[in-house]
C-alpha cells in the first residue's frame, strides 16, 4: 500500500489554516490459537449468506451484506425513511466506543440485525445493529512490532460474510474465518508465508465459496498478488501476480511472460510492487472479478525500470475469472507510473446511457486525478476526463487511451510540482453512485506536491523505499511563505456526470482528505470529514441540510439498513490513517479526541457523545544542547525523511497519534541509541534501526530532532511571553 505522503508542507498549511510473532503453517486450525474463548452465541438470530442473497443484494434493502452493499459497489441505499424533508430530525441512536486509540477506515457489514466491524490492528466486533450491544470481539493478536510495515497506519478497512463465517484479513498477513454467532476461530491462512513486510488492511470479498484477499506492502519492497482461499477449509485455490518476477525463475503464465516486455533493468530485486490493497468488484452475469492494482516499488521509475516501460500491470484494472484467477483483459491508468498513482481506488459498476447506447461500464477515480469510465466487458476506454487540477499530464488520447504527459512531469532532470501528488485527487475513500440521477459522489481533493529525484537511493530491504527526495517537502519555516503554499490545498465532495463527464455541484470542505459517501433513494448524500463533522447534503444540489459533531476526524464511508422497522446510518470514527500520522502541526491542531467508536443515526435519536474533557497540549520541554554542526543537521535532516517521517511527522511534528519527538523527556534523550538502534521499543511498534544505521547515522538524526525541537521551543517561549 502506498505511502501517500508528497504533499507534507502544504498539508500542514492548509490544515492549520482551517482550523513479529511468526507461524510456521499455512493454514491454522481455532484450537491452535485462543485469542477469543467466546463460545456462546448472543444476540439476533445468525442467518447464512450464500450467492443468491449477495447477488440479489440490491433487492434487500434492509441489509449491508458486501463491502459497496452489491457486488456492482456502488454504495446506494433504496432506503428512503430518511430523506430531504426530515433529515433533520436524524440524532444520534447509539454508539460504541472502540478501545484502540487509532485510525478507523471499516465499512460495517449488516446482516439480518447483526453488525460486524473491524478497528485498528484488525480487530473485529460483533455488535447488535439495533443497540450496538457488544455480541463478541475476536482480537488476532497482530504483534505491534509489525505496524513497522504499515505504511499508512494499523488500519482495517472490513469483513466479509459467507454462509455462517466472517472474514477478515489481518495486518500481518493472515486471512481468518470466524463462527459468525460466537467469534470463534474456524481457520486461520497465511496468506504471505510469513515475508514481512507485507501487510494486509482490505476488506476481503467473497465468490461463490472462495475468499478472495489481496495485500500492501509496495512501498518497502514487495512483489504484488491477489488469492482466492476456499472458505471452508482456507486452503488457496489461485493466486494472481500483478507484476511478473524474475525471468530466471520463470514465468507463472504467459500473460506474466508478456508483461516481463514492459519491464526493464532487474525490477524483480526491488519487489516491483504493484499490491492490491483495497479496491474489487464483480459482475456476475459476465463473471469478471475486477481488482485495481497498485503503485511501483521503488515510486520513481527511474530506479526500478531505468529503461522505461509500461510497467504491467502497475496502476491497472485488471479483469480475472473469479473461479480460476485466469486473466481477461487490463486498462493501465498510469503507463510507467513514477508518482504512487495507484488504482487501487473504488471500482463502480453500473449501466449507463451514453450516446444513445446503454453501455455496461466500470467507473473508477484513481489518484492520477482522471476520472474513468471503461467498458467493463472488454476495457475499453469509453471515456476520461480530470476531475481536479493536474500538471503531470495534459490530457488524454483516445486513438491510444493513454493519458498525453507534461514534459518533465517524471522528475528526471530536477523537481516538478506535481497535481495531485501521492496522496491522490480520490484515495481510498469510498465513492457512491445514484441510480436515480446517474451521478457519482467523490471525496474529491487537491494535493500538489514537488518531486525529486533521489540521486544517491539504495534499496533497503525491508524499510521504506520511495527512490524519491523526501526532505524538500519540509514546510517553509517562514509562515507568510507556508500560507502562500496552503492555498493550492483543497478538498471537496463532487457529484460527477460520468456521462457527460461534468461536474454537477460541489461542496467545498476546510481542508482534505475527507471521508467515503453513501448515497441514499431519500436522495442524499452522507459524509464525514477530517475536521470532526457528519454530514447529509442535498444530492441534487449539494447544500448541506443536517450534521453532528463527531468529535473526532471520520475517514470511512457511512453504511444504511432497517433495523426495528427504522433505517439507521452508520459510520465509524476515529482519529488516525496516514494524516494523523505524519500530519505535523496542521494536523495536531485540529485538536482531536483520540476515542474510536461507532456512530448509528436514526430519526428522533436522542443519545449523546460524553462531554469531551478540554484537551491539553502538552508543553514541549527544554531540548538538551547540542553541539551538532549544520552538516551534521542536514545529514539528519536527510536520513529522517527517509527513515522516519512517516510514522512521526512532517518537520518532527507529530500529528497526534505517534509520539512527538520535540517532546522527548530528558530520560528518553539519554537511551536514544537504546531505542533507536537497539529497538528497546519494539513491541510498541518503533522499529529497530541497528541493522540499517550506524552511530553516526543515529547521532545526525538526534541532531535533527533536537533542532526541530530547539525551533518549537523558542516559538513557545516567545508566544508565553
């Protein structure tokens, strides 16, 4: 999964200015791990799921039984008790505090009065969907010391549900199926054979008795692949690479052989990448599975192909056969991709009229800021246009449906700036599609961001590895030049015309990287969004007409169901993903509550979020002296955003979910080594760099922080004062 972090310095502007433990066998059976003894079955009545429910699912408004509700995706709810007329009598019914402390990206799944969600290190909690009693909780154990491998925090975007089991896949690799009525384990598969650093943190999907799974892991290095395990027994019955290995091993297919053309240099030493990380969809009248395929690993072409090429299947819809993992056909998004533009993003499926024609057609917004409509039976470019600014390409030409590129956009000869940057015009977030209107709503953003190339990279195996300079996306320290940056930042909600390819309306929000969207047949739209807000707007034309202080940031998209004979709205909460992560000061100005929990909405709710206790910044301690020479500094400088930004933020800065290094006590100064190269903190997640850093490496980082810190600290005494 990609890190998604090239737009550091205009974040934190725009921001502030709006506001492991190893197994050895590939499938496990429940009795060799015990993490839940729950054994009996509480709540609603367990019901089983098999094809005809999922793909009649459209007609069974009560229920959220797949990851988009139907297998098309296309998040719309027929409910329509809630609707324009009286959405503001919409309060809050319930809610369920989740005990990690983290980012939460799950969409629930609903079935029959049942709910079950996944939170931060892919725990998983059955809840009664009328109450949010807790029912069970199944907790798989992931070792912290493995967060070291998510590039965009310990996140789990869902479950899926066939006959009487849940599925979830876990971040450290394992896909587990559980007894839906008690939360005991049945199996549990490795699905990586135990090769750090893979991750997996998408929600898997189910077809006709296979669980089908893909994983993250490109942006330190890894190979990408999807599988299909058989949901009895968890054994694998096909697993599709996305990029094709090394020739001297051979090829697993032709279609990999002839992919190996695309590629030059020894890519397979660098993994290649290409992970399938969230998005899928399945038609099953053509009995397509569609996957988006992920970002290159190294980012910068340069390095990980220097002779150029397409890349295959890098940034691709790929076609495959549900029951074999055969391949069909392929639409590359971003030909030789070099700036994270994965396409993992949600897939749609839909039919749609277009020049008097009803067309079967795939939708997708990826991060390279086009917004694309395929025909799904044979992918072929019907149409792309931009939804945002971008500067890397031009435009599009239909006679070879591939994007026309802006000289220098590849970063090859100095810095370009880059819209969007790697956290993309559209990001995981969910999209939405009305039948009703034919539009689809797009958490939509603006994120440019410079890139550089990175003359001195070596591959680090096992460690973050971009091949691009990370250190010029440091925020000005001059604030009038920081605020001159923070206007190109915006994100927005866009209805799109996918037919005419026009935007329709738009509803600009404070800053980005807001949550996914429901839409609903009471002709709504629902969203959540960074700065702590829910929100119902008009789907005609976009005015806002209802919202509720959530208290924390909302990144996952909002679910609807009956329940009781009244339809709920759902979305899960919590302060975290990549911004918190390395948001900086911007982000820690928002000023969240850390607490995660579940939030359900029904007309005339009258529960209520405890009163939020005042929250205190901490002070920031007089940093030790140092003696540290500027070459010292910048060689810090230099390793930090190489090594360390990610997890501890733009200009050390933490966003307020990691610690922040400016704030280290005068004890932890002292043991730096001892964390740093010994991993004294391993188990709590802080890696160990012995292996990668020498002393010296270690003392220009500490030089760096102490800097940073020494800067922080001199700004606060002067506000004090």
């Amino acid at each position: 999964m990609s890190m998604q972090n090239t737009l550091l310095p205009l974040l934190v502007a725009a921001l502030a200015a709006a506001c492991g433990g190893s197994r050895d066998s590939a499938t496990e059976q429940a009795a060799s791990h015990d993490s839940n003894p729950a054994v009996i079955a509480k709540g609603p009545t367990v019901t089983s799921i098999d094809r005809a429910r999922l793909v009649a699912a459209n007609s069974d408004a009560s229920n959220w039984l797949s990851h988009g509700r139907t297998y098309d995706e296309q998040r719309f709810s027929p409910l329509e008790e809630i609707n324009r007329e009286n959405v503001g009598e919409l309060g809050l019914a319930w809610y369920f505090d989740v005990p990690t402390q983290r980012g939460m990206e799950a969409t629930p799944i609903v079935v029959d009065g049942r709910m079950y969600v996944t939170g931060s290190w892919s725990i998983v909690y059955a809840l009664d969907a009328a109450t949010g009693e807790e029912l069970w909780r199944y907790d798989p154990q992931v070792p912290k010391s493995w967060g070291q491998y998510a590039c965009c925090d310990v996140v789990n975007r869902g479950v899926a549900v066939w006959g009487d089991s849940i599925f979830v896949g876990t971040l450290d690799g394992y896909l587990v199926a559980l007894d839906a009525a008690t939360g005991e384990e049945r199996w549990r598969t490795d699905t990586i054979n135990r090769k750090a650093p893979y991750t997996i943190t998408g929600a898997p999907r189910v077809v006709d008795g296979l669980v089908i799974i893909g994983n993250g892991g490109a942006d330190f290095g890894v190979r990408g692949y999807v599988s299909a395990f058989d949901t009895d027994s968890g054994e694998m019955r096909w697993r599709f690479y996305t990029v094709p290995g090394n020739p001297e091993d051979g090829f697993e297919n032709s279609v990999l052989e002839d992919a190996a053309a695309t590629w030059n240099g020894e890519w397979w030493k660098y993994g290649g990448g290409g992970t399938v990380w969230d998005s899928m969809a399945y038609d099953p009248e053509l009995e397509l599975l569609y996957i988006g395929v992920g970002n290159g690993s190294p980012w910068n072409q340069k390095v990980r192909s220097p002779g150029g090429g397409d890349n295959l299947f890098l940034s691709s819809i790929v076609a495959l056969r549900p029951a074999t993992g055969e391949y069909v056909w392929h639409y590359q998004t971003t030909p030789g991709e070099t700036w994270d533009y994965t396409a993992t993003q949600h897939i749609i499926l839909a039919d749609l009229e277009i020049d008097g024609e009803l067309r079967k057609v795939l939708m997708q917004a990826p991060k390279n800021g086009f917004f694309y409509v395929l025909d799904r039976r044979n992918g072929d470019l019907i149409s792309a246009k931009p939804h945002v600014a971008i500067t890397w390409a031009t435009g599009m030409d239909y006679a070879t449906g591939r994007p026309i590129e802006a000289p220098g956009a590849r970063y090859k000869d100095g810095p370009f700036l880059v819209a969007p940057s790697g956290f993309g015009a559209h990001n995981w977030h969910p999209m939405a599609y009305s039948p009703l209107s034919n539009l689809v709503f797009i958490p939509s953003q603006d994120l440019p961001a410079p890139y550089a190339d990175e003359p001195d990279f070596e591959f680090t195996e096992g460690f973050w590895n971009g091949g691009a300079e990370f250190e010029i996306l440091q925020t000005p320290d001059d604030p009038a030049v920081a605020a001159e940056v923070a206007k190109l930042v915006r994100g927005q909600l866009v209805a799109w015309d996918p037919r005419s390819q026009k935007e329709v309306w738009r509803y600009q929000h404070a800053g980005p990287w807001n949550g996914g969207v429901l839409a609903t047949a009471g002709k709504l739209v629902f969203q959540g969004s960074l700065i702590g807000d829910f929100a119902a707007y008009d789907a005609d034309n976009g005015n806002r007409l209802w919202q509720f202080p959530s208290q924390t940031g909302i990144a996952a998209a909002p679910v609807s169901y009956n329940v009781n004979d009244q339809q709920h709205i759902v979305v899960a909460s919590g302060w975290g993903t990549i911004f918190a992560l390395f948001g900086g000061e911007g982000s820690a100005a928002l000023g969240h509550s850390k607490q995660s929990r579940i939030l359900a909405f029904r007309l005339g709710g009258e529960q209520s979020l405890p009163v939020r206790e005042a929250a205190v910044v901490a002070s920031i301690p007089e940093p030790p002296v140092s003696d540290a020479s500027e070459a010292e500094i910048a060689a810090g400088k230099d390793i930090y955003y190489e090594r360390c930004f990610m997890c501890h933020g733009e200009s050390v800065a933490s966003g307020g979910v990691l610690p922040d290094l400016r704030r280290l006590t005068k004890e932890k100064h002292e043991i730096w080594d001892a964390i740093v190269l010994g991993g004294s903190l391993r188990e709590k997640g802080m890696p160990a760099f012995g292996q990668i850093f020498n002393k010296e490496d270690s003392d220009a980082v500490h030089a760096f922080v102490i800097e940073r810190a020494r800067r922080a600290y001199d700004r606060q005494l002067v506000r004090d004062n």
